[in-house]
C-alpha cells in the first residue's frame, strides 16, 4: 500500500487568507500538523505548546493554531485545532500537512484502502 494523498484547502479562522496543496493522509498519527510556513502563509495564530512522539519515536515540539481544513476531493472538512511544527516535513517532497486520525474521525471519513 503506498502513501496517500489528498487535495486540501487551508485557511484562517477568518478565511481571510488561504492556500491549496497537497496534504498527506496518516492514519498513524492521532492528531493533524501543519507547517510553521504554511501557518505563516495563512496568518493562523499561534498558541500553547505542541508536544508528541512520532512513528519513529521522535519527540515533536511546536505550537497550536485553529484552522479550518477542507477536503477538496471529498467537500468536507471545518475547523480544527491543529500542532504547528516544521519537524515532520520534508522540504523537498513539498507537503505542509497531515491529516491525522483527528480529522478523519471528527468527518466521518472512509478509506477504500482497495484501489
């Protein structure tokens, strides 16, 4: 099974500035992260301190910011408190967000693992 995609709209609370891209589905991590760039782009506040441990045992640092993410593919999505840090991206591969099991659960989202 490869790595799987989808095509997302992120933006401020206000919805006053917001980007499209590419975010990456995991269904290994509990809660979505975004960038530090992407949160700058669309002028999403930060708050609080992020804290958790990836896959691959790695502690992540950052911050928190409410967002509203939209699944382009699929026309569902809404706000959602989100950990803000540059840790698990990979410049080169130009992904910005995951989509953890948070987002997921909270739009009833069903994954055909099959195709």
């Amino acid at each position: 099974m490869g790595l799987i995609y989808r095509p997302i709209r992120i933006s401020s609370l206000d919805e006053k500035n917001s980007k499209n891209t590419v975010a990456l589905v995991d269904t290994g991590c509990d809660e979505s992260v975004i960038s530090e760039r992407i949160a700058r782009k669309i002028d999403a506040g930060l708050y609080g301190i992020f804290k958790t441990v990836s896959a691959s045992q790695h502690e992540m640092t950052g911050s928190y910011a409410d967002v509203i993410l939209y699944d382009l593919a699929d026309e569902i999505g809404g706000q959602i408190t989100v950990g803000v840090s540059d840790e698990p991206f990979d410049v080169d591969e130009g992904i910005e967000v995951i989509l953890g099991v948070d987002f997921l659960q909270e739009n009833s989202v069903k994954l055909d693992l099959r195709k």
